[in-house]
C-alpha cells in the first residue's frame, strides 16, 4: 500500500531527514534555475565528486521534491535538438533546506561534544 500525503501536510513535514539526492539537488538550486544535466553537474561540484547522481535518480528525486512543493518546474527549451527542463527551488524548498542544515549543524555539534567528552575520558582514565 501507498501512502499519499497531502502535498502541503507533507512538504512541511520537518522532521523527517532529506535524502542525500535531495538535499544536494535543492542546495544547487539554491543559485537559481538548472536544467538537469546542469543539476547534475552541480551536485558533483558541490559535494567535490563525493555525489555523482545517476539521471534516473535526479528525476525521480525531482519529480517526488516536485510533488512535495520544495521544487517547481520553471520551464522548457530546445537546445541544440535536446529538451531540457528546467526547475527552480521553491519558498517551501528553502524553508525545508534552512531546517536541514540546522539539524545537520545541531547533530554536528552534539558528536563533536560526545567525541571530546571521550577523548577527556579516556585521556583521564589512562
């Protein structure tokens, strides 16, 4: 069984983490609009190679971000006899980014002190 959500219900639904594919695909289109390949390459170059998106993955990822209202398509165009799509990030999609990168700062911080509080531990207990 599938479960459908309200588009709204979900796309504010901020505690649930973002993907890697999603959370890279909506931080590039925080520049502006991209087509897809032009995502793609943004994504490698963002994440310095460490991502490298299969286009099956963008679009699907795309279409879902899309269903969700964190992403809008932003128009079409041929190019060079190619279709490229293009998609820009929504108000709704910064807002749910902006929280993402919070908790992901948040869970930083909360290792980072784990980490240290061992290491004194360990350094008091030898």
């Amino acid at each position: 069984m599938v479960a459908i959500f309200p588009r709204r219900a979900y796309s504010r639904d901020m505690t649930t983490a973002l993907g890697d594919a999603a959370f890279w695909i909506l931080t590039t289109l925080v520049d502006g609009r991209r087509h897809g390949y032009a995502v793609l390459r943004a994504v490698a170059e963002a994440s310095d190679d460490r991502v490298s998106l299969k286009a099956t993955t963008l679009y699907a990822t795309l279409e879902r971000l899309e269903a969700t209202g964190l992403v809008a398509t932003d128009g079409d165009e041929i190019v060079d006899g190619r279709a490229r799509r293009y998609f820009r990030l929504t108000d709704d999609g910064r807002a749910r980014l902006e929280v993402e990168v919070a908790q992901l700062e948040a869970r930083a911080r909360a290792a980072r002190h784990a980490l240290g509080a061992a290491r004194i531990a360990r350094t008091a207990t030898a």
